[in-house]
C-alpha cells in the first residue's frame, strides 16, 4: 500500500491502473503525440538525490500536459514544494516513508506557491 | 545596490526558521545525520576536518559596510575572529557550532545575506567581476544580470538536485576578470550589430581533475533570452548529466561525451519550449534591478595631496604601483586590499580588519566592498585625494602588503588544515614560499606572477590557471607537489602543463625559487612577463631549472 500526499496533506492511494508509469530519464519527446490522449501521468523518483523527475514534469507541462501529474517513490517531504512547483499535482510514497516522515513535515511544505522566486519572473508582463 | 524587497525578505527569513527547526530536529536526535545531511547541505553548512564550517554567499562578490561589518560581528561573536574569502566570491567561517547556526543565519538576514546553495548540487552563488561597475574597459555592470540569474537559481525547483554543483559567472569587460571560461556556464557581455547589449555563452569549463576550458555554445544572446536560454541549459544538462559517477558528473563531461554541437541542438530546442513560459515579468524586473545600480556620484575635487604623498612617502609609492587599478573616472582608483600579508593565511581577515575595511568602504568608496575571485578585497571607487589616508588605516592593521599580482599574491585553498579532502597543506605552503621570495629581495623585479596551490585534485586553488601551478598530492603518505606552468585565468584562458614529477615538501620552495631565477635569465626585458616568457621559450628550459639537464625527461 502507499500513500498520496497533496495540499491537504495525506490519503491512501486509490485504484491507478489509469496512470502511465515511466522513469524519471524518460524522454519527453516520446510522448508528444498522444499526450492529449493521456489521463495520468506517474513518474518514478529511485533516489531523492536524482532531480531529473522535476524537470521530466516541466517539461511535460510545458508541452500542454494538462493531465495529473504524479511523482512516485524516493521523495523527502523537503521536496514537496519542489514537486508541486515543477508541475506535479501530487506525491506518492510507500507506508514505510509515511511513518518516517509523518503528515505533519508534508503539511508544513503545503504553502509551496509562497516565496516562489519563479512566481516573480514569469507572471505575465503588465 | 540591490536592496531586498519584501519577497526577498520573506523567503529568506522562512528558509531559516525551516532551518532552525531542522537543526533543533538534529540535536534533539529525531532526525540522523544521514537524513539532516542534505538539508544542512541546502543551506551551506558542511562538516569539515574538526568543525561545521559555514559558506556564506556574496553575490556576484558585492558587499555594503553595513554587511561587511556583520561579517565581522559574525566572526567575533559566533567564530574565532576570522573569515575565510574563497575564490568563488563566498566567505568560510570555520568554526560555529551547529547550534548557533540559525542565529548565524538570522544575522545575516538582517544585511540582506544568506547561505542558500552555497553547497550541494545545485546552481551556486553567482560570480561577477570584481571591477564591475567601475572598470574602464566595460561595456555595462554586469551584477544586474548577475541579481537577475540569482533570483532565478534560488530554490528553483527543478534545479536542486542536479547531477552536479553548477557555477555561473558574468563579465561586462573584454578582460575577463571573473574567469568566464573556467565556469559550468560562462557569461561575457558582447554588443549586438544594433549596439544592443548581450552575451556570448561558453559552457562546460571547469577545473577539478578534468581541468577543461568552456566551448562557446552562442555567440550572441540577446538580454531578452537570458533566463530562457540559461534555463534550457540547465535543464538539458538535469537530463543527460551522469549521475554514475560523480567524477564524470559535471556538465564539461556532458559536453565531451556528446559533442558541442549535440548539446547546442538540445539547448535551442529546449529553449523554444522555455522561452514560452516567461511572459515579460523577468525583463520588468531587470529594469528594477538596473536602478539599484546607478554609477556613483562622483566627488569633484582636487588631487594634488595625492601626488604630494606620493612623492614623500615610498612605501605609499610603491603600493599604489601594485594595488591600484584604473577606475571609468580618471580622478578615482580602484583599490585592492591585499589579504596575502606576509605571514597570514591567504584570504583570511580578522573581525578587526573586516571592521576596518568597512569603515573604509563607508567613508571613501561609496559604501561599497568588493570580494575577487583572487581572495582579495576591493574598494572599487576610490577619490585619489583619500589614497593616502586609506593606506594609513589599512597599514595600522596589516592590511597594506603592496603585493597584488605579484609572486606572494597567492590564491592558495584551505587544503590539509581545514579540508577533509586534501592530500597535502597548501596554505603553510604558500607562506614558505611567500617568505623565501621576501628574503630573495625579488618580487617586484619578477613582477606580474600568478602562483596558485590546491590542496588535492579537486583543484579548488585554481593551480591549473596560474602561471606556476602547485598541486598537492599524497603519494604513500607522503606529500608530494606537483608543478603546472602556463596557465592563464584570463580571456586567453589556458590550462598550464605539468612540469614534471613531484617535490616533496621541503624541496618545493626551492624548486620554485629556481623557476623564477630561470625567468629572470631568460627574459628579454623587464617589461617581458614571466608567463610571455614562457610562451616564447616553451616549457623545456623551465624543466631544466627544476630537474637539471637531462634528468627532466628521464624523471617524468
Ligand atoms: S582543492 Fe582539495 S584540499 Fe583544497 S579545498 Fe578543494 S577539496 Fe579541499
């Protein structure tokens, strides 16, 4: 079992058979034609160390993903507002990962869209 | 210059009450030091030899009296009386306890300062010329670029966990003082066919054990593209970087393995993608950071006291021989503050003399302190009628070596005496040297010289880049000093060749002894520096004074 982790802090995973799963060093590219067609996305962090998850999300942003976005796996509750900021809608970790870093460190990052330094430089010019 | 606004205040003020309570999380035992590792990383604080030692940034090296002095007060109160200025325009304190930290951190909050990516693998504190905003030869101060790329590398959120750490630096000059070639990513302001302002971008250079000068990936980006460009660079390198080997990590391995012109066909694609995002909110902001740094108001007075002072006093003459630069004004001097005093450790000051060269800084330099790459401090607007009364002050607290350029004006790493990773000392090295060219009676006859000393490959002395090179080794736990020549950190940037095997520690002093001895008998003139010299005579009569005829091929 595991579970998903959002703004509103814990809740176990449900049915996700609809997510496609690919790893974090997946090219984007590969995707670009049936994105449209793509309900969910989970891409899978093996180390809280490898950062290349963050930018796979932006880049699928960018490229008009607008479906849900989930990072899965080796995730520190530090990295939250990272996730979210980079594009992910929510975070999914084992139980194990829930015990060690409880609800409460998760919920403490919540506020990831305050002091976002890139919240200041790419608002549209006014 | 750039002051805080409140988001800037906000953010770094929640950053260290998060810190604060990750600490307390520590010394209460709730978290290891495993799981507080990368958090303490976060926020520049390393565990060294025998102490924490904490890295705190000066962006792109650029210091107010007011901060300067709570650099001071920091040490004094929180530290032995002492800081460390590193070659990456950060200052070290070596000895806080983990504890005192957060309030370390809550202090330099109040000067607008802070220790974020300062460690880790991350985009770190970004570097800028020293002479920036009073160098003569510039086409526009580079630091609004430079506070523009900071606020946009700080807590990004997809660059925090990078293959490797990544350094940005930024010259507005055709001399490259900020050593744009030997950074990840290297910015050298250029002007466009229209007169517009933008830069060349070099990428993949970097020192280390893979000593690699950058390739220039665009030869010129308009300032509109900046972020967007540096921002596909990044993130490219985020994705192909190798993270199985942290010694082939860095993005010059990247950029080998791939080919510049793989990289190049990534970039401007990615860049496409990234351009889209940014909607004129960073060109606004450009423009706000651009008037926080107006040229300043210029005094007009006479300059006749310092011709008189230099004409009485010769220890006056001689150190504004070496210690003065030309500033945009011709009334004005950029001066540099020699922390390489006979003696002391290379870049160290004490809370006492950080206290006076603020006082300094406040009273004749328009409020303004520079940090150089070369782990010097400079005044860098300077009216020539205060010269005088400045070297008074600075020689009251051993602040006044009239060494800067010369053979003692050493960059030297903190190597065996703090380092963790050092193989050999560099900085009792650097003394030793420093005091044999004192007795020699040498050092301004052999004139502009660059001898840098890394304690271990890792290289953070720059010894590939100096025009005498020393690096360290151990070898069967021994010491051993390898000797570089050639190198050069400037826009001719180049990477020096090793001479030859090794010298043990006390035969290295005198090997460099016979370098400069060598120089001296080859030059054509005194005017001919010793790095000319090399480049015309070539390395081999330089092996002949280190290993003697014939032995330097059969030893190597
Ligand atoms: S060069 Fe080596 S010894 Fe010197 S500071 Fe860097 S890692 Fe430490």
């Amino acid at each position: 079992m595991s579970i998903i982790v959002t703004d509103s802090g814990f809740a176990p995973a449900g049915a996700d058979s609809h997510f496609l799963d690919i790893d974090a060093g997946h090219p984007p590219t590969d995707l670009a034609d049936e994105l449209n067609n793509i309900e969910a996305i989970r891409i899978e962090f093996a180390s809280f160390a490898d950062g290349r998850g963050f930018t796979l999300a932006r880049q699928l942003r960018l490229m008009g993903f607008g479906g849900r976005l989930r990072a899965r796996g080796q995730i520190m509750c530090e990295q939250y507002a990272m996730a979210r900021r980079a594009g992910f809608d929510e975070v999914e970790i084992s139980d194990a990962d829930a015990v060690r870093q409880p609800q409460e460190n998760w919920l403490a990052r919540a506020n990831w869209a305050a002091h976002d330094y890139q919240s200041q430089l790419r608002r549209p010019s006014s | 210059m750039y002051r805080y606004n409140d988001f800037d205040h906000g953010f770094v003020r929640e950053r260290v009450r998060q810190f604060r309570s990750q600490v307390q999380a520590r010394i209460d035992g709730v978290i290891s030091e495993d799981e507080f590792k990368p958090l303490r990383l976060m926020n520049g604080l390393y565990l060294q030899l025998h102490a924490y030692m904490l890295r705190v940034a000066i962006p792109y090296g650029t210091l107010s009296s007011a901060q300067m002095r709570a650099l001071a007060m920091i040490s004094q109160r929180w530290d032995k009386g002492y800081g460390h200025f590193t070659t990456r325009q950060n200052i070290q304190y070596n000895w806080p306890k983990l504890r005192d930290v957060p309030d370390i951190l809550s202090d330099l909050a109040d000067v607008e300062m802070h220790a974020i990516q300062t460690s880790g693998n991350t985009i770190r504190n970004i570097t800028a010329d020293h002479f920036a905003g009073a160098a003569r030869d510039e086409i526009a101060d580079p630091r609004p670029y430079a506070e523009l790329i900071r606020q946009w590398s700080t807590d990004h959120p997809e660059f925090q966990f990078l293959p490797r750490k990544f350094k940005i630096a930024v010259t507005g000059s055709s001399d490259d003082r900020a050593v744009t070639r030997a950074h990840d990513i290297g910015l050298r302001m250029a002007r466009g066919q229209d007169g517009d302002i933008g830069f060349e971008v070099i990428v993949g250079g970097g020192l280390g054990r893979t000593p690699v000068i950058g390739e220039v990936l665009r030869e010129f980006l308009p300032v509109q593209d900046l972020l967007p460009y540096i921002e596909a660079i990044v993130s490219v390198y985020n994705m192909l970087g190798r993270r199985d080997n942290k010694y082939k990590a860095r993005i010059k391995i990247t950029v080998r393995e791939n080919g510049i012109d793989k990289i190049r066909e990534l970039v401007e694609a990615e860049f496409i993608l990234r351009r889209a995002s940014f909607g004129g909110a960073d060109q606004e902001l450009l423009a706000r950071i651009k008037t926080a740094f107006p040229a300043p108001d210029f005094i007009d007075a006479p300059i006749a006291n310092f011709k008189t002072a230099l004409a009485a006093n010769d220890d006056f003459a001689t150190w504004v021989e070496t210690n003065l630069s030309p500033h945009k004004n011709p009334d004005y001097a950029i001066v540099t503050i020699s922390l390489k005093t006979l003696g002391a450790t290379p870049g160290d000051a004490t809370d006492t003399q950080m206290q006076v060269m603020a006082n300094l800084a406040e009273q004749f330099s328009h409020d303004e302190l520079r940090v150089s790459h070369e782990q010097n401090i400079i005044l860098p607007h300077v009216h020539k009628s205060h010269l005088a009364e400045i070297y008074a002050r600075l020689a009251d607290v051993q602040l006044a070596a009239a060494n800067v350029g010369l053979a003692s004006d050493f960059i030297a790493c903190p190597g065996m005496d703090y380092c963790t990773l050092a193989t050999a000392r560099s900085i009792p090295i650097a003394q030793e040297i420093a005091a044999r060219i004192d007795e020699l009676k040498i050092e301004r006859d052999v004139g502009l010289l660059k001898i840098k000393i890394s304690g271990c490959i890792n290289a953070c002395g720059h010894h590939h880049l100096a025009h005498i090179g020393i690096l360290g080794l151990d070898r069967a736990g021994v010491e051993n000093y390898q000797i570089t020549l050639g190198g050069d950190a400037t826009q001719n940037a180049e990477i020096g060749k090793r001479a030859g095997p090794g010298f043990p520690a006390d035969e290295i002093v005198s090997a460099i002894e016979r370098l400069l001895e060598a120089y001296l008998a080859q030059r054509t003139s005194r005017t001919e520096t010793f790095l000319e010299t090399y480049r015309r005579i070539g390395i081999e009569p330089f092996k002949i004074a280190l290993y003697g005829d014939g032995k330097a091929n059969h030893a190597a």
